[in-house]
C-alpha cells in the first residue's frame, strides 16, 4: 500500500509545540505520515511530537544532514567523531519519533566537493 507524506521542511527546520495544529490539517488533507527534520533538541522533545502525530494517526519519518563541522568523510578526526556523534543523536531522536527511516545527505556536508 503506498502511504503519502510530507517534509516539514516545508514550514520549518524545528517543529515546536507552535506547530502541532498542523497536524490534524495535513491528515484532513490525505497526508499518512510526517517527515521530520532533526537539527536540534533532545529525545523528550521528539517522543512530544511522536505522541501529538500519534493522536492524529500520522506515521513518521526523519531527515538530518551533516554540517560542515559534522562532516563524516572530513580529513580532520575530530569532525568526523562529531558527524558520527551527530548521527548517533539522530538516530536517537528518530527512535522517540518512532520513525523506522531516517534519510537526507548524512554521508557527507551538503556541498562538500573534495578534490
């Protein structure tokens, strides 16, 4: 069965309380699932967000990237020990979420063009 979803990328880079009103509007609209993007915070404010897409019967799915300074293939050790740190707390987050894929560009910085 093929399940429809949408980025809340959309209307911001962190979903907050502010945007949980939203919710029952994008079922209303046909919507299966959420897809959300994970830049900051910690899993308790995740497992919030899970619960609200919950009592709106949405699914969820979740996007990070790699800064610069989380580059995951940088030549610096430390970057590469925080991209891995960070990858780690997303998919933490992602966990809270309840979310089973977690995507977007988290092999490398977005842009990031060795020679």
């Amino acid at each position: 069965m093929m399940q429809l979803g949408i980025n809340f990328l959309l209307w911001t880079t962190h979903v907050a309380e502010q945007h949980f009103h939203l919710f029952p509007l994008l079922k209303k609209a046909g919507f299966d699932g959420i897809e959300i993007p994970l830049t900051i915070g910690n899993t308790a404010h995740y497992q919030k967000i899970q619960q609200a897409l919950a009592d709106e019967g949405l699914a969820c799915t979740t996007t990070s990237n790699c800064s610069p300074d989380k580059n995951l293939i940088s030549a610096n050790a430390n970057v590469r020990q925080a991209g891995l740190d960070h990858l780690k707390w997303a998919i933490d987050c992602s966990q809270a979420l309840g979310s089973q894929i977690l995507g977007g560009p988290i092999h490398s910085s977005p842009a990031y063009l060795p020679a």
